[in-house]
C-alpha cells in the first residue's frame, strides 16, 4: 500500500481524522493526499472569475489543516480539484494511483445520529475504489482481528483483494470469514477459492435475510478491530443503499473501522 487520499470536508472530526490517517500510512511507508474537491456553480451574468479564487482558498484550508497535525516523516502531498464529487475523486485517485481511501463517516454532516453522511455515503456508494471508514474520534492502533462477512464467496477480480492482504500482512491479523446465507443464495456461493482460503483462520456460516444482518448477529462473537465488507449491488449495505446517508440506528458497529472493498466480480 503506497498512497492513500483523505478527502477532507469541514467536520469537526477533520483533524483527528487525518492524524489516524497518518499513523495508519506510517506503518506502510505510504504517502498520503490530503484533498478537497471543489465546483462552480456559474450564475448568468457573473462577472468575476471564481475559480482562482476558491482554488486559493481551498489550498490555504488544506495547508493549515495539515500545519495543526504531527505528521511522523510522512510524506504529505496537499491537492485542490475542481470538479463534480463522484468524477472527480475518480479521475484523482486514478492519476494519483490510489490504493485506498480513508474516510470519516461524516465529513460535513453535524447531524450525531448520522453514521454516513451523504458526502460520505455517496462516495463509498458510488465510486468502485477502495475505503476504509474509521469512526470519529477513532485513535490509532494496530488491526490484530479482521471479520470478513460475505454473501458469495465468488472473487473472479482477485486484485480486488489487495488491500485486505496489505492490512493482514502488514499487522500479522488473523483474518475470520463470516458467510451469510440470504435468499438470494446460488449454488457454489460458499466454494471459497485458494486465495482467500488461504488467509482465514476460521469461517462461520450464518443465515439471514442481509449481509447486514448476518453482521450484527456475529460481530459481537468475533469482536474485531476491523470489518471488511464488499461493495455489490445487493451487497453489505444494500438496504442502506437506498439513501447516500446512512444513520447511526441503522448500522450498530459505528465503533469499528470498515474496510470496504471494490467490486470483486
């Protein structure tokens, strides 16, 4: 794991946030993208040119942000982009070979019985890069449990495994997989290949109408220190899916960092 990108917003959080971050890339000699992506909304008749400006601005917020954390001999690279959310975070982690984004659940939301805000949950929603949220107030420490929940143990794109292998090797985790039978089972879901079998120490079989569910069922019995799910169309979230903003009632592991895995079909 070599780069790692933390959009920044304007909670309250932003600063503890980001020192996660670089302890976190510390342990990987990763260099981290501190970043804010921008847009301009034009207005008939404007005469003043904004896009400068707010660049200016933009810049100035990201380099005093950094300035009030203690940066451990990482290398930090500070970026403003212009620039529709989605797109643009797109294009910049491609540019900027991203392998991992770390986000905090809330990046603008004051709202405290929101888990995901929208900004958040639009990001982990609709991009296909790979996130790990780490809840507010969240302070460093090493990931020695990993649960891993899935529906299908089907991975036709191994590489999207990548960032689980970096986080297990690195801390030496041990890795338990939870597989949860729903009503949208097909035959050889549970066939688990060489390559992640290869990882697990243990697997538990659970049936539940979700992911989700087969999660809150488990979790508590594993108590890990971090929870990797898979971003599928009827995936972990998938209820939660309906909406970019996901409260806290509805996802009762807001205590625990969740790494989010890219589409792995």
């Amino acid at each position: 794991m070599k780069s790692i990108l933390v959009p920044v917003g304007s909670s309250k959080n932003a600063e503890s946030h980001l020192q996660y971050a670089i302890d976190f890339a510390r342990v990987f000699g990763a260099k981290v993208y501190v970043v804010q992506i921008y847009n301009v909304y034009t207005k008939a008749g404007t005469m003043i040119k904004v896009d400068h400006i707010l660049e200016r601005e933009s810049l100035s917020f990201l380099n005093s942000h950094v300035a009030k954390i203690d940066t451990k001999g990482v290398e930090v690279v500070v970026k403003t982009f212009k620039g529709k959310l989605i797109d643009t975070l797109e294009l910049a982690c491609k540019a900027l070979d991203i392998d991992l984004i770390l986000l905090e659940p809330r990046t603008n939301s004051i709202q405290d019985e929101v888990y995901l805000g929208k900004t958040s949950g639009k990001i982990v929603k609709q991009t296909n890069i790979p996130a790990l949220i780490v809840p507010e107030g969240y302070t460093y420490r090493p990931i020695i449990y990993i649960l891993i929940a899935l529906k299908s143990a089907v991975i036709k794109k191994q590489e999207a495994l990548q960032p689980l292998k970096d986080i297990k090797n690195q801390f030496k985790s041990i890795l338990n997989l939870l597989l949860v039978k729903t009503t949208f089972y097909n035959e050889g879901d549970f066939n688990v290949n060489e390559d992640l079998a290869s990882m697990i120490t243990k697997t538990t079989y659970s049936e539940n109408a979700t992911t989700f569910q087969g999660v809150l069922e488990h979790h508590q019995a594993n108590k890990p220190d971090l929870l990797c799910v898979v971003r599928r169309k009827r995936g972990f979230f998938t209820k939660l899916w309906e909406s970019n903003t996901i409260l806290k009632k509805d996802f009762h592991s807001s205590s625990l960092p969740v790494l989010v895995l890219s589409g792995v079909k």
